[in-house]
C-alpha cells in the first residue's frame, strides 16, 4: 500500500513566553484535526516539543496535497484563535502569510513529507526540534547514514552495505529550491564539506542505494528567509524510516549522544549543544538548550501504534546530564566569539544598528593628525 506520511508544524503561541503551548490550544489543534481531518487522513498524532505544535498525519493523498496542507493551515489559525484568546505569547507566530495559497511550505509551518510503499512492518521515527535550526540534523544524519562507527550496519548488513544517495539544500538560495545529489560513500568528503556549513546546506532527503526508497524527509525552512525579518527559529521535523534496508533505529538514534552544538538557544543567536527529551517536553534554561524529541512508531495500512518515546530510557540521563555540562561551558563566555553566531545568523537587528551607528564614530588617525596641523 502506498502510505504519505505528512509532519507539519508551527509555533502559534505559548505560555510564559516561549516554553510550551498551553492545554486549551493543543486541545483545539487535536479537536480540529479530529473533525476536519475526518474525510483526508487515514491517521493523525498530536504533539509538542518546546513552543511548536506538530500534526503527524497519514493519508493516500501523496506530499503536498493542497487538501491536507489546508487543513493543518487552518488547525493552526483554529489554534492561533485560542492563544489570542488567552492572552498566549507569540500568537499566531509561524503563520507568516495572511491567507492559505495552495501548500503551507513558504508560509511559516515546517514540513516534511514522504509518499512510501509501505514494508509488511513499518518502523518510523518523528524527529521534532525546538529553539533550533534544520542544519541541526546534518551531523546526526551524516553519522547514522555514512559512518560505521555509529551505524556498523553499513559493514555488517549487506542490505545497507551499497550506501545512500543524498539530497542536499542549499537554504540560502531564496529566489527557488537549489538541491545537489550526492552518494555516500563514493561523495563521502564532498557531502562532509558541505554539511560541515549547517546554516547554508541542509539535508533535505536520504535514499537507499539499494532499493531506491526515501529513508528520511527533513523541513528545510528558514524562517528569517520568509519572513526578511526575526520570527523565531526554524525548529525543523524529520520523518526517518528505520531497519532492515535503513539504519536500524538505534543507529539513527545513536549520533544524538553527541550532544553537538547547533544555532539556536536564546533569541535563536546562540550555540548551544542539542538535548535529547522526552515527548512534550517544554523549553527552558536560557531559552533552551535546543531540544530534540523523538516519537517511534509502527504503520500499518496506514493507521499508527502508540509512539514509543525514544528518548525516554535512562541512558539519555547520562546524556542530557553532559549536554546540561557543555550548555554551562559555552554560556560561561556569554556573547563572546563562538559563544554567539556570526553577524549574518544573529536573528535581532540590534548589534547591526549599534555597529552600523558606531562605524560613523571611527576615524583614520593620519588624517585627523593632519586636519590638526
Ligand atoms: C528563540 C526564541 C526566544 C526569544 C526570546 C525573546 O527562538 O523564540 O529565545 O527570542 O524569548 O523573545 P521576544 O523578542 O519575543 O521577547
Ligand atoms: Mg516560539
Ligand atoms: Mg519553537
């Protein structure tokens, strides 16, 4: 049966400034979702990570179908109403544009999509992140889908051992989609170059060699490119299927002890490393640390088990413990060096204008010498 498999996720409001969404809005999304997605979708999965809302959705429509793109539009502008009326903060935040026109990419919701033949068992995980940005996953899927240290699969497992086709974005072409092709391993140094550039270049799909079939879809929306202006991170989601002719979960799993540090954290101006949480788990030091959730499932004809909650087990203790570590090293050196982003990245104006007001102050020493003679 041929499954699409639909993420879509905004930011429409939150309490106590950007920690989570409150009961009566992610009710009124779930209550939405459950009315009008009645006659679109096969299955559908409600849930938050920091201040974002995502609606996972299972249907036979294929990606970006108008339909389905509408009514997560409008689950989202039903939810934007409820923040407004409790006073929520940033309501309404991620819905850029006035009015639906056809497919939410482009209008402020993350996407990420996959139209899948689906396997007689069908393990997938719904990556979410919070206070962070898309390129937060090119170390991660970099590490689970071309090296063995973190997915010995790639030499014990002949069904993933012919390696994997990249797509890779380039997000800060605005004008249209500029994508490049690469396989691992073969296009090993030329993917590391360009995923090493996690602000410019995104992994957007991963394939199997072998089969041909989309292991993972990842949201490649940059906000700021939208919206010219602040409005928040981009807090991507990922779809990664996972076993038998893809990494085995594990293994996609695996990379996140990193602990790596991404753009993000306090006014989306920060590194900071990437913390593993539990499903609906609420934002907080410093405006972060950037989290990642992740919901494992099974589909089948379409309808979704439970989610198991993959970063719920003890393990990730030890882990979120480090990251909690490295968070305080880096914050000991505040706004200093890579403490904060580059100029181009930094999503307030305010250190543009200071700059921009004291360049008038500067002066050439020899020539105000000479003006004093
Ligand atoms: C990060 C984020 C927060 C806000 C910060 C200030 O993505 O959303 O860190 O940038 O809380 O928010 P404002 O400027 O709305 O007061
Ligand atoms: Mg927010
Ligand atoms: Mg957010």
């Amino acid at each position: 049966m041929r499954t699409t498999l639909s993420v879509i996720k905004a930011d429409v409001g939150s309490i106590g400034g950007h920690i989570a969404p409150s009961q009566q809005l992610l009710h009124r999304v779930k209550e939405f979702v459950a009315n009008e997605g009645r006659r679109l979708l096969l299955d559908s999965y409600i849930s938050s990570t920091g201040d974002d809302i995502a609606i996972l959705m299972t249907h036979t429509r294929g990606e970006g179908d108008p339909d389905i793109h509408e009514m997560a539009w409008n689950a989202f502008v039903a939810g934007t109403a409820v923040a407004k009326e409790q006073g929520l903060y940033g309501a309404g935040q991620d819905l850029l544009k006035d009015a639906f026109s056809g497919n939410v990419r482009g209008l402020g919701p993350a996407v990420a999509e996959m139209e899948i033949e689906e396997r007689p068992n069908e393990p997938f995980l719904f990556f979410a992140a919070d206070k962070t940005d898309p390129g937060a996953f090119n170390l991660p899927l970099y590490l689970a889908f071309t090296d063995p240290m973190h997915c010995p699969g790639l030499i014990l497992s002949p069904k993933i051992s012919k390696g994997f086709h990249f797509v890779i974005m380039d997000v800060g072409h605005v004008e249209g989609d500029r994508v490049i092709e690469l396989n691992a391993p073969e296009n090993l140094y030329d993917i590391a170059t360009l995923l090493r550039d996690n602000q410019r270049f995104v992994v957007e799909g991963i394939y199997s060699r072998a089969t041909g079939d989309q292991a993972v879809a990842v949201s490649t929306t940059r906000l700021h490119n939208i919206a010219g202006t602040y409005t928040g991170k981009d807090d991507p989601v990922m779809l990664v299927r996972t076993q038998s002719n893809f990494p085995a979960t594990g293994e996609v799993l695996a990379p996140f002890s990193v602990g790596h540090f991404v753009a993000g954290c306090m006014r989306g101006s920060h590194n900071a490393p990437l913390m593993p949480v539990s499903l609906n788990c609420p934002t907080s030091y410093f405006d972060g640390p950037p989290l990642i959730s992740c919901a494992a499932f099974c589909v089948h004809k379409g309808k979704l088990t439970e989610p198991a909650d993959a970063f719920a087990h003890p393990f990730w203790n030890h882990v979120r413990d480090k990251v909690a570590r490295k968070t305080l090293d880096i914050r000991e050196q505040g706004f200093f060096g890579a403490a904060m982003l580059p100029m181009s990245e930094l999503e307030y104006t305010g250190v543009m204008e200071k700059l921009h007001a004291l360049d008038q102050q500067f002066y050439l020493r020899k020539e105000k010498m000479a003006l004093a003679k």
